[in-house]
C-alpha cells in the first residue's frame, strides 16, 4: 500500500494551519454582528445608557449641595462603590443608527455629604447658565362648572329635583 501523505508533508500542513487558524482576527469590527448592518438602508435602533447627562443639569450643580439635592438634579447615580461611597459616577452613552457610540462621564466627590469636586466631560458653567433664559411655563385652569348628571336631569324633569 502506498503512503499518500507522509509525516514530514501532514507535519507542515498541520502546523501551516494552526498558525493561519491563530493569526486570523476573530473579533468583528467593534461590535457588528454582520456583514449587511453596515449598509445604509438597514435600521439600527437608537441605545441609550445610563442617565441622561444634559448641559442644563450640569449647570445647575454648585460645589456645597448635599446628595439629596445632586440626587434630585441628575437623578441616582448608576455607579456607586461600596468601597467610596463618596464618588459618584454617571455614565451616559448613547448610539444612534451608523453614527459612532458617543459617551459622557461625570464624577462627583462628597465630603461629609456635600459636594466638593466636580471631574468629567462636562462642567458647570455659571456664564453658560446665566444666559440661558429661565422658562416661563403659563397654564390657565378653567373656572369650575357644575355638570348635572343624567339621574338628576331625569328627576328635574319629572319634577321631582331635591333642591327644589
């Protein structure tokens, strides 16, 4: 019987196709999943993470409110560690369709539960939020009417009305 492969020919082979099999990238660009989300007609759902960081919210922090206050202003931090519970941090991060994933970061210091540092993409800016003008929000309420119900427009129309 002849040998079609012989050990020194399967040897190589055999090593020629780990190395290529370990050489190959196996992780997808960032995090695509196929080859056809890159195309511009495919819908990619908007994803949203943590809580919403806007540059009105940021303003309206000041270096001495107590967490209650920060708390109220930006809403429970998401990332709180046991071993500091006196850093906060807010993650945000959001991606819309093909766009790139952008994302905003903000660590807040207590001291004996007030605020007494600030660090992240976004900083409060007290001319920034001086020229921004306040909202007036203007709501009429009507004057109250007495509605009759169906029971006694019925009664009154027998002449039966109790007020009367």
């Amino acid at each position: 019987m002849r040998k079609i492969f012989s050990f020194p020919i399967l040897g190589s082979m055999m090593v020629s196709i780990a190395i290529a099999g370990c050489a190959r990238d196996t992780k997808p660009d960032e995090t695509q999943t196929s080859v056809l989300e890159t195309l511009p007609f495919v819908y990619k759902m908007t994803v949203q993470q943590g809580n919403i960081l806007t540059e009105e919210m940021v303003d309206a922090l000041e270096l001495g409110m107590t967490k209650r206050q920060v708390n109220f202003v930006l809403g429970t931090p998401p990332l709180v560690s046991f071993f500091h519970a006196n850093r906060w941090d807010y993650t945000y991060t959001i991606k819309r369709g093909h766009q790139p994933m952008e994302q905003r970061n903000l660590t807040l210091y207590f001291e004996d539960d007030q605020l007494v540092r600030i660090e992240g993409d976004l900083q409060p800016n007290p001319t920034r939020a001086a020229a921004r003008t306040p909202e007036q929000i203007l709501i009429e309420v009507p004057d109250y009417e007495s509605r009759e119900g169906v029971v006694r427009r019925s009664l009154r129309g027998l002449g039966l009305d109790p007020k009367d």
